[in-house]
C-alpha cells in the first residue's frame, strides 16, 4: 500500500504518480560569486517551470485530465515576484548561496501561510515547500526519480 501526503481536502478517483524523492543534500560551496548565484537562481526557476509544463503536459496527454490546478500553483509560485526579489536579495546583500537564500525565503512565506485564516491557502504550504525543493535540486543539479510517468525530461 502506498501512503502520501494530502495537498488539498476532497475525494479523488484516478491514476496516481508516485515521486520518490532522494533526501536533498546541500553541500558548501566555497567561492561562488553573486552573480553566478544569480544565475544559478535563475537557470533553475526556468528548468523548473520546463519540468512542471512537461509533467502537466504528459498527464494531461495520458490521463485526459483537463484542469491540474496544482501544476499551475506551482507554475505562479515559480513567477511570484516576492519570492524570486527576496531571494536575489539575499544572494547580494547577504552573500549567501542560491539554495540557502532561497530556502530562507521560501521558510518566511511558508511561516505567513500557516497562520493564515483561509484553510485555501494554508493548504498551499505543501505545494510551495514541494516547488521550492525542485528549485533546489535545479540548482544544485541533483535529479529526482519519477515512478509512473517515465521519462518525463524526453521529447
């Protein structure tokens, strides 16, 4: 029997993907310069999205299913304005490395979002711890491994 983590309340019928996430290492890097963090950054917010479109575009054509609200949380997470200035905010002022800056960001709103009075969006703290970890391993360039929708990065 699989177990997993409920994202939203409500019944649901259907296939199911499973991700086994490999424990995330992150590992000091000495002398990478602000810019290069920048980058990094950035690189993997664009690989991120390009994964998350793949892997809605896949179930859709798999699954027939037509509305993933998830993906598009994720998808907004990966765009949010606040999100991306408070991390590259870090990275210059502060001199810290992507993932670190980034994990702190993503730690404050994570905070906001629990004690806020609508269940809706308490209920997206999931969703944005999950984004942030793809975030992290783009960076970093360690990959996940997909069960139910092989190769998802193809073609």
């Amino acid at each position: 029997m699989i177990a997993g983590t409920v994202s939203s309340m409500g019944t649901g019928m259907g296939k199911v993907l499973v991700i086994k996430n490999k424990t995330l290492i992150i590992q000091t890097k000495e002398g990478r310069f602000v810019e290069e963090e920048k980058y990094l950054l950035l690189d993997a917010l664009e690989m991120s999205m390009a994964e998350i479109v793949k892997i809605r575009e896949k179930l859709i054509k798999e699954l027939g299913v037509k509305k993933i609200t998830r993906f598009k949380a994720q998808m907004m997470i990966l765009e949010d304005p606040e999100i991306i200035s408070n991390t590259i905010y870090r990275i210059e002022k502060e001199h810290m490395k992507a993932e670190d800056a980034l994990k702190v960001t993503i730690d404050e709103f994570v905070k906001i979002f629990e004690v806020m009075d609508n269940e809706l969006l308490r209920e997206r703290v999931k969703e944005i711890r999950d984004i942030s970890e793809r975030i992290i391993r783009n960076i970093i360039k360690q990959k996940n491994s997909f069960l139910g929708i092989d190769n998802v990065n193809e073609n």
